[in-house]
C-alpha cells in the first residue's frame, strides 16, 4: 500500500463529515478512486494531488489486481475478503435482496431515492432511483443495461428506460437539469477519455425521446447521494415499492421469469455452477 497523506485523503472524500457518514464498502471504494487519482504521487509520503490518472495509465493498473473492475460487488472484494452472506427466505422479495445482497450499493440507493422524495419528484422517479445502481452488485459494466433486463418483467416501461439509460447520460452534462460531468469520472476512467460511439448514439435517442428527463432526474439525484449522518432504511420505501414493483408470489428466482437466474445468481453467488 502507498503512502497517504490522511489529510488529503479526507479533503479528497469531501471532508471528515463525508467520511464519518460513509460505510466500510463506500470507504474502501473512495480510497481506491483516491489512489487512482494519484497514481504516481501518492507512491511518496506526503505528496498531494495532482491529476486524474489518463487512460493508458488505467489499463497499465489491470495486472496489478486480483479482481476486474467490472466485477459485481457480490462476486470480488476489492480489500480483503468476502464476507460469508446470510440465507435468504424461502420465497424473496426485492426489500429481502436490498438487506441481504445488495449491501454493496443499496444505501447509495436509498440515499437517492430519498433525495428525490424530498424534491417531491414522481413517485416512478423515486422508485428509479431506488434500484438504479442494485445492478452494481452484479456487474458494473454497463450496468444500466444489467439492471433495466434484471427488473424489467416487474416494473413499468418508464422506470425501465430511467434504469437502462441512466448510466450513459452520466456522461454527458445537462446544464439546465442541474447535472455536471462528475469529476470522480476524470478519475475512474481517466482524463483523457472519449465516450465511445455506441453510447453517444444512445444519448443522441435518449434526449430525443419523450421519457428523457426520466433517467436524466436519476443522474442528478445520483451524484450528492450520501447525506452524512443520515441513514435511510428500505423501510421507508416498502409502500412505494409495494405500488411500482411486481413481487412474484413464488419468490423473485423462483418465477421461472427470463431473467429468474439473474435473482438466484444475487442469492446464491458462491455457487460455483
């Protein structure tokens, strides 16, 4: 491990605030966005940073790993171990998956979600962004698409297009929405990075199109998610999820639904088959 200046570190994470209000997993994820940013300062003690790493820097770090970045957060530890995981009942729900799976990413999400309730947002938004980064926990790359196939026979049309869209508009500002490009991306994708052609096509349709402000609302409650101090429970959301969620009474993995092993694949990850 490099050396760290902690007082970079903290100013880096938002401040001692910011880092108090954050989870052991969003801690850990952080830290490794700061070592990223200062691949090369932060090898000296003391050094402060400087640069977003650029593209060819990033790639030089694969074969420094023992796990790929796109990994879902079920599936690698990025520190550590894995922990062992609690069983699951005999007939899940999605409020079961969010306390006992997706732990990697379901407080980013209820963080969300209530900062869009307390904008008075549509409740289908709320819901949005309720489940828009679950995905996360089983794969990260091109997650939106993971999300809107593994929730799209429980939910509306809409809050599929906000989940499988949301992840590109990311990349691309909306100055009168209220959403920047994220500075955190100079870091995880590197400052010189060109958004490919497939997905500036997709945000060419998406704008175009009469949901837009749909995924476009998920980014911007995407971004200042984490309240320090504030903890959000599902419990908050049960009514909504109760009125925008599907729940099949044999259990989500269990329905025989096309994407079922999508739900047994979050249940039981330590299955080697």
């Amino acid at each position: 491990m490099p050396s760290i200046d902690r007082r970079n570190l903290i100013a880096f994470l938002g401040g001692s605030a910011a880092v108090a209000g954050m989870t052991a997993s969003a801690r850990a994820e952080a830290m490794e966005s700061y070592l990223a940013a200062n691949l090369h300062s932060a090898a000296q003690a003391g050094s402060s940073p400087k640069r977003a790493p650029t593209v060819a820097e990033l790639e030089a770090q694969i074969p420094t790993r023992t796990y790929r970045r796109g990994a879902g957060k079920l599936f690698a530890a990025e520190q550590g171990n894995v922990p062992l995981l609690a069983p699951m009942p005999a007939k899940p729900t999605l409020t079961d998956f969010i306390r006992l799976r997706f732990m990697g990413t379901s407080e980013h999400c209820l963080q969300s979600a209530r900062l869009a309730r307390q904008k008075n947002l549509d409740e289908d938004i709320v819901f949005a962004c309720l489940i828009h980064d679950l995905s996360l926990n089983l794969m990260r790359t091109d997650h939106g698409f993971w999300g809107a196939q593994m929730f799209e026979p429980y939910v509306s049309e809409k809050v599929t297009f906000a989940v499988r869209h949301h992840a590109t508009l990311r990349f691309f500002p909306d100055h009168e929405a209220g959403y920047e490009y994220p500075e955190l991306y100079r870091t995880m994708f590197g400052s010189d990075y060109v958004v490919p052609a497939h997905q500036r096509a997709e945000y060419q349709m998406v704008r175009k199109h009469r949901w837009y402000m749909a995924p476009r609302l998920v980014t911007v409650n995407d971004l200042y998610s984490f309240e320090p101090g504030v903890k959000v429970s599902v419990d908050d959301f049960v009514d909504v999820i109760g009125r925008h969620f599907k729940q099949p009474k044999e259990g989500l993995g269990l329905d025989g639904s096309p994407v079922a092993h999508f739900w047994r694949s979050a249940a039981n990850p330590d299955s080697p088959l």
